[in-house]
C-alpha cells in the first residue's frame, strides 16, 4: 500500500523564517518572557490590538518597543497620564489664518504601530478617545473621517489595577484587544542574565543594532496566509462551547461575547501558522484561550474574595469539553 503524501495548503517558509528571525533578535535583549514574545508576533499576525499588564520594570515597553523596531513603518509611543486629553492623543483642528480654515493636525495615533504606555494612567475620557480608532480603524474630527493606515496595531501596557494612580478600564474598551498578556517577574537565573547583561552593557549597543525584519506589505501578505488557514468545523464548535460555558458558568458574572470567539479561532489560526502548520489543533485554541479570555470574563464577587483567577476558571472549563481528536 502506497504511502499518502499530504501537500501544505499554504506555504509558510516566509511566515516563519520572519517569526525566527524576531524572536532571535529580541532573544539576544530580553531575558526569557517567551510566552509574551510568542503571543505579540501571534497578535500582529492575527490583526489584533494587545494589552501588555505587569508591575514596573518587567520589560514591557522594552519589548513592545522591540517589536515595533522589528517592523519597518510607522511607530508612535504614547505615554498616557492623568492631565492626558483625547485630543493629545488623536490631534486637533489648527485655525490656519492664511486661508481663515481649519485645519486637522494629525496626532500621534496615526500610525502603523502605536505602544500606549501605561494606558490605565489616564481617565475614562482619554481612554475613551481609542475606542472608535481600535474597533474602526479611523478618527472622526470635525464631521471628517480619516481612515488609518495598514497594519494598524496598538500595543497598551498597564500596571495592575491595585497600583497608585490607576484607573479600571471600561468592559467595552477591553474588549477591543485580542490579548490581554500578563508578564511575570523572572525566575533567579533569568534575573541573574539581566543582571550580566546590564553589568556588561550590552543592551543599549544591542537596541541600536535592531533592524527591521518585516515590511508592512509581508504583514499583511501574512496575515491574507493565517486567515486563510484550514479550521475544521469540529474545531469551531469546540471554540464555541467554551464561550458558551463562559455564559453559564457559576464562578462568572460575565462570559465571553461572540467577539471572543472569534478571536480565538483568529489567534489560533496564527499560532498554528508560527508552528509551521496551516491547520488549528485544539492546542492552538487551548494555548491562546487564556489571553483572550481573562479581559473578557468576570468572576463573581464570591469568587473574587476566594482569590480565584479568571485562567483557574479557563482552565476548568476546558477540562469540562472533550477535545475533539
């Protein structure tokens, strides 16, 4: 009996000589936080926004600003405060008195890839100015819309919500980043690497060396490629009772929407495609699960006091639904 031979549907070589490419360079920089790496490439590639949270000085910003370094376009940081407004944020109309016209001056927002440092710094308000441009893709100013410019991605990082000076970010604005990321303070041999690192003063020649490995066309070349990417139906009814587990679950006062599914199957799609496969496991969905959910869910005021996580209770209810084989 002849051996089958199964052609790839999509040729990834491309994909994922750019995706070693980027984790080589940012290895060589920051000290483990695979995980978080992993998950930014499988954002930009999926065409989602991300939400970085951790304590100070945990390389957020540095590796958001590594990422963005690594794609050649447009990069913009902004870093959010309590006197932010949303117009700092998004530009203004400038009265140009040659003409006696208004004119819209552009603000930082317009841009391919935009970091929002320390996002939960600012009010309601100016948060509220990313609403419109993270959902739509475009700023409306004065009855005019301007649309942005492709890949348009913002990376927001937040300190955790106990920390002076913060402010909870509305459900509704949550809900527009595909990944919530939490980063970890390092094990002992990843701090005593940072440490050597520093003492041998690397780093700062290192950032400089940075060149960028992707175009803003082959990102959206691979992003056509991950939507692309086979997903069987028995899949996406695993996706989808998870979510609806979400809504009946007891442990939670708030489940995931239909937006949630979608942005598992999409972040799926691209783990699968950083694997070098152009078809979604379960262990794709299972792996991006937690990064797509624990924004998106809200545990009960019982469960909250009992110290219970938004992951614990991901993780009970995937062990609830049989995996499909």
């Amino acid at each position: 009996m002849e051996e089958q031979i199964f052609e790839k549907r999509t040729d990834l070589s491309q994909l994922n000589a750019a995706v070693e490419q980027i984790k080589a360079t940012l290895s060589t920089i920051v000290v483990g936080q695979q995980a978080m790496i992993e998950l930014l490439i499988a954002g930009i590639l999926a065409d989602g926004h991300m939400l970085i949270e951790g304590v100070p000085g945990v390389a957020k910003t540095l590796t958001a600003k590594l990422i963005a370094k690594c794609v050649d376009a447009r990069f913009s940081r902004i870093q959010f405060t309590p006197d932010l407004m949303p117009s700092d944020v998004l530009g203004t109309s400038v009265f140009n008195p040659k003409d006696a016209s208004f004119e819209f001056r552009r603000g930082p927002i317009f841009g391919n890839v935009i970091l929002v440092d320390e996002i939960n710094r600012s009010p309601a308000k100016t948060q509220a100015a990313l609403f419109e441009v993270m959902e739509e893709r475009q700023v409306t100013m004065d009855g005019v819309t301007y649309k942005m410019e492709e890949p348009f991605v913002v990376l927001a990082t937040q300190n955790p919500v106990e920390h002076e000076g913060t402010y909870r970010l509305p459900e509704a604005q949550l809900d527009r980043f595909l990944f919530k990321i939490e980063v970890r303070y390092p094990s002992l041999e990843e701090e005593t690497a940072i440490l050597a690192q520093q003492h041998q003063q690397k780093t700062t020649e290192q950032l400089q060396e940075v060149e960028p490995v992707l175009t803003a066309a082959q990102i959206m070349k691979f992003r056509k490629q991950v939507r692309e990417l086979f997903v069987e139906p028995n899949i996406l009814e695993f996706v989808a009772k998870i979510i609806h587990e979400t809504r009946n679950n007891k442990s939670l006062f708030l489940g995931g929407s239909p937006r949630a599914s979608l942005a598992i199957v999409n972040s799926a799609k691209a783990v699968a495609a950083i694997r070098g496969r152009d078809f979604v496991t379960p262990e794709d969905v299972i792996e991006v699960a937690p990064a797509v959910l624990r924004h998106r869910i809200m545990l009960t005021p019982d469960r909250e006091m009992e110290g219970i996580t938004p992951d614990e209770v991901v993780a009970q209810i995937i062990q609830k639904i049989e995996v499909p084989r």
